[in-house]
C-alpha cells in the first residue's frame, strides 16, 4: 500500500517515545507523506470522541502509535474509526499488542509504505445501552487527578437515538474489554449476566469484564480468565471477585452478545471501555456487549510469535523444573522438510532459509 497520511500518538512520558516520533516525522517529509499528530491533549483541553479526532487529522490511512500496549490502546481507538492501518512501535515493559522496536521504526515504514507487510484483523466490541451513557458530576475531577482529562461518554450513533427494545447503540469500541464495575469500594455491583439473550446468573462483584480474544492477556488474565489465541474468534465473559460459587469464565462464540443489568438492590456501576471510564450506570440500566461489524487491521512485518512472546512475557520459563528442559528448544515437529499432507493445513514454523 502506498501510504498517504499518517497519524501519530506518542507516550509524550516516555523520552524514547518522543524520539521515535521525531524519526517518524523525518521519514514522512523524505516521502512526502502528510503526518499529524492524534489523540494529543495537555491538563488543560478537553479530549474528543474517536470520530472527531479523526476528522481533525485529516483521516490518516496508518496511525502509528509510540509506548506501549496502553498508546497501542489509543491508537487503535482511533484507527477503527477510520478503518485505517495500525503500527505499534514497541517502548513498553509487559505489553502483547505492540510489534516494532524503536530502533527499526524507519525500516518497518518502508515496508508499509511498499506493501510488504502481513495485515492482521482483530476482532473488537462495541456496544448498546438502555441509555445514553454520562459520567456524574464531580467525577472528571477524581479522574483527572494526577492525570489528562477523561475521554468523553460514547455518543449515540444517530440512526439510534430512541432506545425501544433494543437500546441505543453506542459509538464506541474496544480492542481488549468492556468492564461494568463497582463505584463504591465497601458495596458490591450486583449484575444480571445474559449470555445469547438468555439469563445465565446473578452476581454480585467487584466487577464483570466483556474481553476479546486481544484482551485475554489483560484484564481477564488477571481475574483468572483463560488466556485465547489473539487469531481466535471468541467473546470472554469473566467475573472478578464474585460471591458464588461459579467463579469461572465463560468464553462465548463471536455471534452471542453478551448483556449485563444493574439489579434492583445494586449501587451504581462504572463502565470502562479499554480502561478508560465512560459513564454511570443506575440500578435497572443494562449494556449489551457483542462483536462490532469492523475489525481493527494492525500491522505486522512477519508471522507472530504470540505463545513466544506468552512464555516471554509471562517468564514461563522462570520454573526450576524446566531448566532442563529448556536447555535446547526445538520445536514438537522437526521443520527441516515441507510438512506431511495431513499437517499442510496447520500453522506451523516457517522451513530455514540457507544462504
């Protein structure tokens, strides 16, 4: 692909990150290619939907985000809106999403720039609600503590604006979950949980996550959910802290929505979506989770290593016990010959290149 516009978002806390956002803004004068920067706001401003950044912009074709999984999280906001590419330059510490080293941030725009990159789609959310969604008075306040102004609540796409039976749907998506979430740290939300339109169980929680196969790593993996294959389609519903005795996840097919209803006796409930808070919910409100129509397209320059980077990442191989066994790692089928007939349909390591 030829790029024509890129947009940048930069960890502006990071030294390295605004380094490599100099070398991307050098390569695109070399190429004549416009770059802006995206998603940038100071103490001071108020920070926009995802629609109207992009429009700001100038609807960049590749966004190329600098830190880590959370500017990953940022860019992606934005690229879904404008069905645009993905580049993660990689400054994090634990992250899974980002790709490119800072260092080889100029060879991997080249390559995107002649097209010799493999895309890879993820599967996101989004969302509808009972209700609009809006962050109480005196809570952007709390939230800006220490930190830039929250985003905005979703907007209401406008061809939705009255609920009727099926809610309003929201403009809005996430590439790792969607939370619903106690406000009070002494009081329990208390949800009902339907998986495919049906009433699976009460809960009363710390919290109750909607995650894609993207964010299994993330928050899910942390309240003990499994961890799914990012090429996978699947949609992971999972408790945190509940008070019953089925505490497990329950990963759902791509086309079963997930809904949580704040009951009756509940307080109040958060909803974040990718970790950033977007609104309030009220006892008798409801959200439902499910697969958004567009995919996020992200930027890869070889195959991924995902269970690599798993075992790297998690430091599987911390263990005693497999010190031993990893003193020479192979893998389970040699691949020094093109595979057997009945293996040809797997994803297997690619054969050695002699040169």
């Amino acid at each position: 692909m030829s790029v024509q516009r890129v947009g940048v978002v930069v960890h502006g806390g990071r030294p390295g990150a605004v380094a490599a956002a100099d070398v991307v803004r050098r390569w695109c004068e070399r190429q004549d290619v416009g770059c802006v920067a995206i998603d940038v706001w100071s103490q001071e401003e108020l920070r926009r939907d995802a629609r109207e950044e992009v429009g700001a912009a100038g609807s960049p074709d590749l966004i190329v985000t600098l830190g880590g999984d959370g500017t990953f999280l940022r860019g992606a906001r934005l690229a879904a809106q404008n069905d645009a590419l993905v580049l993660g330059v990689d400054l994090g510490t634990l992250g899974f999403l980002t790709e490119v080293p800072a260092d080889d941030v100029e060879c991997a725009l080249d390559s995107v720039h002649r097209g010799q990159v493999n895309v890879e789609t993820r599967l996101m959310l989004t969302m509808r609600a009972s209700c609009p969604l809006q962050i109480p008075e005196g809570m952007e306040a709390l939230l800006r503590y220490g930190r830039g102004p929250a985003l905005p609540p979703p907007s209401v796409r406008p061809e939705c604006a009255v609920a009727r039976d099926w809610g309003m749907a929201l403009n809005v998506t996430a590439l790792n979950d969607i939370v619903l979430e106690k406000l009070a740290r002494d009081r329990q939300v208390s949800l009902g949980v339907y998986l495919a339109g049906r009433l699976l169980a009460s809960y009363s929680a710390d919290a109750v996550l909607v995650a894609t196969p993207t964010g299994s790593t993330a928050y899910s993996f942390a309240a003990g959910g499994p961890v799914i294959s990012p090429r996978a389609d699947a949609i992971v519903f999972t408790p945190v802290a509940p008070h019953m005795a089925f505490n497990r996840s329950v990963v759902a097919a791509p086309d079963e929505a997930v809904a949580l209803r704040v009951l009756g006796h509940s307080g109040r409930a958060a909803v974040s979506v990718d970790g950033q808070l977007r609104g309030v919910l009220d006892p008798g409100d409801w959200i439902g989770v499910y697969a958004a129509p567009q995919r996020l397209r992200v930027v890869r320059l070889g195959p991924t290593d995902f269970y690599g980077r798993l075992r790297e990442r998690m430091r599987l191989t911390d263990a005693p016990a497999t010190a031993e066994a990893d003193a020479d790692i192979t893998p389970m089928w040699p691949h020094t010959s093109p595979p057997p007939d009945d293996l040809a349909h797997l994803r297997l390591p690619p054969l050695p290149t002699h040169g």
